[in-house]
C-alpha cells in the first residue's frame, strides 16, 4: 500500500459551545476518490476546509503528501505557519467550492489563468495555454471568451473545476459542487469528476448524489455530529449498513 496522501489525526473543532468536529481520523491513499456523506451539520464541509487551513482545528493535525498543512514541528509543540506558506501549501489543494466563486470581471479563459499566476508566479505563455487546455477537458474550450454571467451553473461550475485543476494540485476537495445547480445541469459536472476520478485524481467530495458515491467512490464515509460514523466500501457502506445511524440516514436519502 501507498503512502497515504491525506492523513487527518484526531482532529477537533468547535465553535463557541458548539462541537463541529469531534476527533476524526482519516486516510486517503493516492488516487483514491473519498465521499463524505451524512446529514446536515454532520462536519463535512469544516473538515474540508480544515484540510487546506481554511479553518483552523482546535486539536490534532493533517498532513498532505506527508506535510503538515498550516504548521511546523519545533520539538514537542506546533508552530503556526506564516500565511504566506499556508498559501504555498494551498496551492497543492485545490478546493471546488458550491458557489463556483468565479471572478466575474475576468473571462472564462482569465479566470483559470489567474491562480497559477498570481499564486504560482507562472508566465502568462505557460499558463494560458495550460488554461486552455483544461477548458477543453471540460468541455468549454469555445466559451474561453465569455464572462461567467453568460455561462449557464453547470457551465460556471465546471470552469471552477478547471481553475482548480490549474494549480496541479496533488489533491481535489469538492464541497457540494453540484447543490447549486438546477437538476438537468448535475450530471455535466459529476461527468467531469467521473472522467477526473478515471484519470487516478486524489479526491475527497461532500456530495449527496448517492449515484455518484456508489459508481465513483473507493470509501464512502458516513459523519454525524461530528464524527466518523462508519467507512468502506460503496457496496457495504450504502448496501448494508453496519450502525444504525446510518440506515437511518440512507432511508430517508434513497
């Protein structure tokens, strides 16, 4: 077995009086699509964004491709990293996010461009030809000249992923990425992420598209209040359930 290219060790979160993350621990191999399901408020999307140091846990660490992501070892204790290094470190995740977050001054082309120069410091010789490459991955190389207001959601989502995949990340992070998008525009986006999954992409996806979990997923992961309820196999995890919590929760979703 590989090393693993996510490591999330007893990690916790609270805000306030309210406990959102409650020591989990997980391990994605390379390669290996993840997908967090569970109901709402269950901590999927704050551990994404505690991945990547979006949001900070109170406790416990994660580490991508073997490096601890937002701090440093100095002897016994963690030192909180520089944002500029956590930026770095960024630049090795990306992140999809429900909301596409496309900037809508800049075209489609210019919006997948900006990352990898802004962020990477690439040339522009580089990077357009990068960016419009990736539009023809998925699918949108004649809208390079567009602005996101003429793109339909599945349109601006899928630009989001390309934006995403021009940092050559080692690992993708979807959160929700089709909950936004009328129905008749899901399977456009789950299309992309289907043929990104084939292509071996490390990912780790929140979704509640049980078609998409159940075709695409190597471990699908049941959270609820905060925890790691049970995880394994598509077939076992949706099929047959090993905790009650989750029968609940797949009865009511499927």
């Amino acid at each position: 077995m590989s090393d693993p290219m996510v490591e999330i060790v007893d990690v916790h979160k609270s805000y306030g009086s309210g406990t959102v993350l409650d020591g989990v621990d997980l391990i994605v191999h390379p390669g290996e699509v993840t997908v967090l399901i569970g109901p709402s408020g269950a901590g999927k999307s704050t551990l994404l964004r505690v991945i990547n140091h979006l949001e900070k846990a109170d406790r416990g660490v994660v580490l991508v491709g073997g490096e601890l992501i937002g701090y440093r070892r100095v002897g016994k204790h963690l030192r909180e990293l520089r944002e500029r290094e956590v930026l770095r470190q960024r630049t090795g995740i990306g992140f999809v996010f429900q909301d596409f977050n496309l900037f809508a001054n800049l075209t489609v082309l210019e919006n997948v461009a900006e990352a990898p120069r802004s962020a990477q410091g690439r040339p522009a010789s580089e990077v357009y030809p990068l960016a419009r490459r990736l539009l023809e991955r998925v699918g949108l190389a004649d809208k390079a000249d567009a602005h996101p207001r003429r793109l339909s959601g599945g349109q601006q989502q899928r630009v989001a992923i390309a934006r995403a995949l021009a940092l050559e990340p080692k690992l993708l992070l979807f959160d929700e990425p089709t909950s936004a998008l009328d129905p008749e525009l899901v399977g456009e986006v789950l299309d992309v992420m289907k043929s990104l999954a084939a292509a071996g992409t490390t990912m780790i996806v929140v979704t509640h598209e049980m078609g998409f979990a159940r075709e695409v997923a190597d471990k699908v992961v049941f959270m609820a209040d905060g925890r790691i309820v049970e995880q394994g196999l598509p077939s076992q995890v949706l099929r047959n359930p090993a905790h009650e919590r989750t029968r609940a929760f797949l009865a009511k979703i499927l």
